[in-house]
C-alpha cells in the first residue's frame, strides 16, 4: 500500500473518499509544487499539519523521531478557502513534469480535493494535510 495525501478536519476523521486521489496529489507533489511556483499561489504542502514543526538542527530524517515531535506538537488548521484558490490555479494551470500519473488523473484528484475543501467551507471547518501510511 501506498503513502496518500488526506484531509483532516477539525471535528473528524481523515475524509477516505481521498485516498485514491491522496495518493496521485502525493505522487505528483513535486509537479505540483512547480506550478504553484510559477502561478504565485500558496503551496499544498503549507497546509500540513505540521508544516510549522521546528525540527532540531540536528534533526536527521529519522521517521520515528519525526513521529515523536509531532505527537509533542500541536497541528496546525487551516481555513479552507486559503486552499481552494491554490486548487481552482492549479486546475486551471498547465501541469508538467508529472512523474508517475497522466494529467486527466492529476485533474481528476485535484477536482476531488477541490470537492472536499468545498464541502469543508459549507460545514464552518477547518482543516489540514495529513499523510496516510
């Protein structure tokens, strides 16, 4: 099983109608980090729970140590039309360089994300990035 991208909301559980489509937006994370680049958007990955983690400088990349300043840490929320403008540029934007899927895929999952972020607004949430293993 693959690694796949998943929203969190702030009064539930990871939303599993993403978990196809969490593992293309992971995949094509890079791909995609290019384009919000280059429209001058915000960044997916910004909307991490952890995206504001302060690793120590001798931090090495191990994932359990990694696991355990997370569990220490408080996760960050986010509302989610800060989100829904990066999806709807992204949407919109030419995709290049994607390294594993085809671009309707990519448009498809992005259409996905947009769908639960929107569904997140109507519900007064916030939400955040988590991966799922």
């Amino acid at each position: 099983m693959s690694a796949a991208l998943q929203v969190r909301l702030d009064h539930g559980s990871p939303r599993p109608a993403l978990l196809d489509e969490g593992k293309v937006l992971l995949a094509e994370h890079r791909a995609l980090g290019v384009a919000t680049e280059a429209l001058g958007v915000t960044p997916l990955e910004c909307f991490d729970a952890y995206a504001e983690l302060d690793l120590p400088a001798d931090f090495d990349g191990d994932p359990d140590e990694l696991a355990d300043l997370q569990e220490e840490a408080e996760p960050s929320w986010f509302d989610p039309r800060l989100a829904l403008e990066t999806v709807r540029a992204l949407e919109q934007a030419p995709l290049s360089k994607l390294d594993r899927f085809a671009e309707p895929e990519v448009r498809a999952a992005l259409g996905a994300l947009r769908e639960t972020l929107e569904g997140a607004l109507a519900q007064g949430a916030r939400f955040h990035f988590e991966l799922d293993l």
